[in-house]
C-alpha cells in the first residue's frame, strides 16, 4: 500500500517512523515549512522533514493548501505533487495545516488522522495539555476517517491509556506517540483488507481542546491546591507554568504536590518549611520541588532557594508580567 504522510512535530514522527517499520511505501511526505528557532533563530527543519530525509523520501512544504487561498501557487504544486504520488491513503498527524475538500476527496481510502483523544472529547489543537489540566483520569488514541469538520469524522480505531498523577503533557505526549504508531499500522492493514468499520463520534461528550495560549500559564495562586498542580504538569514541557517574586522577577515552576493545610495565610504566602518551599493557595498548600529563574537552569528547589531566596511571608504572583 502507498501512503502520503503529512506531519510535523515529534508526535507525527513517530507516526511516520511506524509506517516505514511497517513497510510501507511513502512516495510523499507533507510538511511544515522550515521555522527559526533557538536562540540564533536559524531555519530548522521540521522533526518529519528531517525523518524523511533520513530515509530518502520526497518532501513538500507547501504554506497552505487552499486553491484559492494566500497562497495558490504552493496549493496547486502540492497537488500536482499528491496527483503524481498516487496513494492509496493519507495518513495526517499533527500536521498544522486545514485539509479542503480536494485534499480529503484524492486518495482511495481517504485521510485518516491520528488523534491524540478518545474522541468526541478534546477534539482540537491541545488535547494532551487539556486532559491533564482538566483531571481526567484517562486519554488515548483515536484513528479517525477525516472529514472538512474540526476533528468530526467516523472513528475507525480507538484505545485508552490511564493518565498518572505523575504525567505531565512531555510524558503523556511520547506514550500516546507510541500509541498513534502502533494503531495506524493497524488501521491500514485493516483498510487493506476491508476490515475497517467507521463509526460516528456520538453527539454527547464533545469538548474542545483550544491551542494553549501564553498567558494561561500564569498561576493564580487564589485557585485550589490541586487545579494548579494540574496547570504545572500540563504546561510541561511548554510554555511553562510561572509566577513572580516579590521583586517582579519570572519564576516558572516545573514541579509540584499538593499538601493539605489549615493556614488562613493569603493565597501566594511563602510558609515555613524546612529544605522545601510551601505555597498557601487558595484550598491547600502546594509543595514547589522544581524552579526555574528567567534565563537561569531548572533546578530542585533546595538549590533554586540557595541563590534566590525567598524567606516565610513572601508573596508570590504580586505581577502579571508574562515572562
């Protein structure tokens, strides 16, 4: 069986990496055109881009698909592209790119995606971080027949994982990689020989998971305990869940457990506590175990205090300046 590929981060790589264990064929790979990054913000390819260099396959980084969108141009090379690659499928992980109707109508078996959800719920562009800001108790992968809605088409295969206490969206994230890979081999061998089932997403039980935005990773230490142990493993590893210093200074916090408390101390209040650092909350107390200054390393909290100390009756989360 042939089969287009389109895809960007990690998530997809290991998708695509998958496939090729699987033998089999790619004679395209759709991507994100080349970003600056780092601190020299040079043009760095894609995690896909560089996979399918690795293996010698075609690649095509169109900035958009529409015909008659922005950019026409790399629309109607793209096509050609798919036209002349004749595939059988189109597997679409994490792509960043709206498929039209004419993208979607081309190969025999359509474009399936790989969804990381047990859809309908967290349909969108962040269901990892949302799952575990939320407390849900488990995610998982859906292998879905793509249609032109947001992430509304037939499930073709579907498996859950628990979500730990100890996941943040970075571990998360590499489990349900692995889990993307594994079931959309399975879900072409099924094609393959007609063994797929398509089933529709039920009406009840749907949610979104909007694309994270910077300033939700400011922690609002009014907020319970536990919601804000959830905001810090869901923002890690990016953007990173921060608050302020008394000073002004950005602190991000990478680590944290809640401890009950009967403290009336003002929500953002530094308590005593000995080789550990407690913050009152709104309901509870959170233990902070890693901290990070702005431009400085991540470290155990024992260590972050040495050089940036932050005695009892300190109040964090005085400013909102977004680091």
């Amino acid at each position: 069986m042939k089969v287009v590929f389109a895809g960007t981060p990690v998530f997809a790589a290991v998708a695509l990496r998958a496939l090729l264990a699987a033998g089999f064929r790619v004679p395209l790979v759709l991507t994100q055109p080349d970003r600056p990054a780092g601190r020299g913000m040079k043009l760095q390819a894609s995690p896909v881009k560089l996979l399918a260099q690795e293996h010698g396959l075609a690649v095509a980084q169109p900035r958009g698909l529409r015909l008659d969108g922005r950019y026409p141009d790399d629309a109607a090379a793209a096509r050609e592209a798919l036209q002349a690659a004749g595939a059988d499928a189109m597997v679409v992980a994490a792509y960043g790119l709206i498929l039209p109707a004419w993208v979607l109508g081309m190969p025999r078996l359509g474009c399936l995606n790989i969804h990381a959800s047990l859809l309908p719920r967290w349909r969108g562009a962040a269901p990892i971080h949302r799952a575990i800001e939320a407390g849900d108790a488990e995610t998982g992968v859906t292998i879905m027949q793509m249609d032109e809605g947001l992430d509304t088409g037939d499930m073709l295969l579907a498996e859950a994982l628990p979500i730990h206490d100890h996941d943040t969206t970075g571990s998360l994230h590499d489990r349900l990689a692995g889990l993307g890979g594994r079931l959309i081999v399975e879900a072409l061998e099924l094609a393959a020989c007609g063994g797929l089932h398509p089933e529709p997403q039920p009406a009840a039980g749907v949610t979104y998971a909007h694309k994270i935005d910077k300033h939700e990773a400011a922690i609002d230490w009014s907020r319970p305990a536990h919601q804000i142990e959830r905001q810090v493993r869901a923002f890690n590893p990016a953007p990173g869940a921060w608050t302020t210093d008394p000073s002004g200074g950005t602190v991000k916090v990478w680590g944290a457990a809640v401890e009950p408390s009967e403290s009336q101390a003002v929500p953002g209040t530094v308590l005593p506590a000995e080789g550990c650092m407690r913050v009152q909350t709104g309901d509870g107390v959170l233990r902070l175990t890693e901290l990070q200054r702005a431009g400085g390393r991540r470290l155990p909290v024992a260590e972050f205090l040495r050089g940036n100390p932050l005695p009892p009756g300190a109040v964090l989360g005085g400013a909102t300046r977004a680091p």
